[in-house]
C-alpha cells in the first residue's frame, strides 16, 4: 500500500532517512530495525576523507536547528570498505550522498561508487565550488548544469540532484538540472543562516554562517517542492522539517513521491517509524489505496 517506485527502484514505504543526521545507520538499528525504512541516505561523502569543522558544529534555534559539520566523513573508498558491507545486510533502498569541492571530485567519486551496490547516488550541489571562489555549485545554474550533465554521462546509477534553497531562483534551477540530465530532485537542503553569541559579540560557528534545518524551515521548503512539482516531470523527494506523518503527506500532496526524515532523528531516533505507521493509519481511514492518488493534488 505504501510502496513507491523511484527510477525504477521499488521502496516498501516512502520514508527516507535524509543525509547528514543518521550517519551510516549503526547507531540508529539499537533503537529500531532500519529495514523499516523505505530508503537510507548515507552521510555526505566526498572524495576523500575529512575530519569537518573546528568549533561549535550544532546550535539550535527556536523550532529548528544549525549545524557546521563540514562534511566529515571517511571518504568514498572509506565508506565502501567499512560502511557498505553493513548497509547492504540491510532490507532498504541506499542512496549515497556525493559532494566535492571541484568537479573532478565528483566524476572520481562516481566511477568509485559505480561498482557497488547502491542504488542511487544523491549529488549534493550544495557543496563549495572551489573554482568559484567557495560559492555553492548549486547556486548559480550554469555551474550546476555542468556538474550534472558531467555525473550523468558517468554514472551507472541513477542521479538525484540535491538543491540547495540558496538558488538563485529554485525552479529554474530544478528545470536546469533535468535538462542537463537529472533522473530526480530532491529538496530542500539547508537555508544558509546566522547565529550571534552577544556576550562574546561574536558569530555562534567559526564559519560565521550555517546551515538550517528543522520544522522552521517546513512551510518554506514545502511550497518549494510545489513550485518545482509545477515545471518538471521526474520524481522529487521532499525534505524539510518533516516529524510527523501529516507533515509527510503535505509534501506528498504538494509533489514528492517520497519524503526525507532529517533533524526529527536528534528529537526521537526512531520518529521516522512512527511517520510510517501515521501514513498508512491515514491511507486506511481516507480509504486511499496508493499514494499516488493523493501525489501532486493541490
């Protein structure tokens, strides 16, 4: 009843466990069995190794939460050898997020990650063009085009693109993507933010500004996921916010065939099994058959 299909990949439900706050899924299975999810996204994984951020790396805020991570993780390679063997025990769709600095990072991450078992590699185009001087490639759509139709022509799996909602203008940019070859989308990543310590008269994170996320940015990324449902035709998967199962639905009747559970993991670690259980308790009592009845009906 609640199964979705994205790119030709079967999902048992449409639950993601979004990149960035469930690691690799270890530390979650001693709380629920991570079978239960339709989909994992790995931790964001660069080309190489990174230790992340110095400082303070996670800050919250009224009905949100910041974070500087920096993106630490062990690596594509890394992942391959020690995270993976894990995963691929496990009964769920893997979805590994990719990030780099330049595009070569990207094209050697993806010839790394096409020869294992993942099904979907998620392009994070969030990331710093060190080429542009440190602006995201996902802000400006030539940029952007650029590093997706590159990926596309190498990967063997198919290519959610990941926006960012820093984007010039988030429609053009998704319409952009697709055209340069994007199987999927999903949105949003963090809204960049700030946070002052005023008794030190200082910036909260030593990177100044941060990323923002939690049921803050919901009404924003929502209508978001709308207005790009509105001028492309590939699946789109909604993250922002989402704790609970009328959350979900809201992004599934805005577009999303498939939702991502992000900062809801640090409030209840296995919040996102109760947003499956709520999706299909409201699918019995509207009599709803399949999500795709309700998919993209506002």
């Amino acid at each position: 009843m609640t199964k979705v299909n994205i790119c030709g990949v079967e999902l048992k439900n449409p639950v993601i466990a979004a990149s960035g706050t469930f690691g690799f899924g270890r530390e979650f299975e001693e709380y629920f069995s991570i079978e239960k999810l339709g989909g994992i996204s790995t931790k964001g994984l660069t080309l190489n190794k990174r230790d992340g951020n110095k400082g303070i790396r996670i800050y919250e805020t009224p009905s949100g939460l910041m974070n500087s991570i920096g993106l630490q993780n062990p690596g594509v390679r890394g992942f391959i050898e020690d995270e993976l063997p894990f995963l691929e025990k496990k009964d769920t769709v893997i979805l590994a997020n990719l990030g780099g600095s330049t595009l070569d990072d990207y094209l050697q991450g993806i010839e790394l990650l096409n020869n294992t078992s993942v099904h979907f590699i998620e392009l994070n185009i969030s990331c710093p063009n060190v080429k542009e001087g440190g602006m995201a490639f996902g802000i400006k759509c030539n940029t952007a085009s650029e590093v997706v139709k590159e990926a596309k022509k190498l990967s063997k799996k198919p290519i959610i693109v990941k926006l960012s909602p820093n984007a010039e203008n988030i429609k053009e940019m998704a319409y952009t993507c697709v055209e340069a070859g994007a199987d999927g989308l999903s949105l949003v990543n963090t809204f960049n933010a700030l946070a002052i310590d005023i008794y030190k008269r200082k910036p909260i994170f030593n990177n100044i500004t941060a990323g923002l996320s939690g049921p803050c940015i919901k009404p924003i990324a929502l209508r978001m996921v709308y207005e790009v449902n509105q001028v492309v035709d590939v699946p789109i998967i909604g993250i922002g916010g989402i704790t609970t199962a009328e959350d979900a639905i809201g992004f599934i009747m805005a577009g999303a065939i498939a939702i991502q559970v992000g900062s809801g993991n640090f409030i209840k670690p296995d919040i996102s099994v109760d947003i499956i259980r709520g999706i299909e308790d409201f699918m019995n009592k509207e009599g709803i058959k399949s999500l795709e009845e309700i998919r993209g009906i506002i």
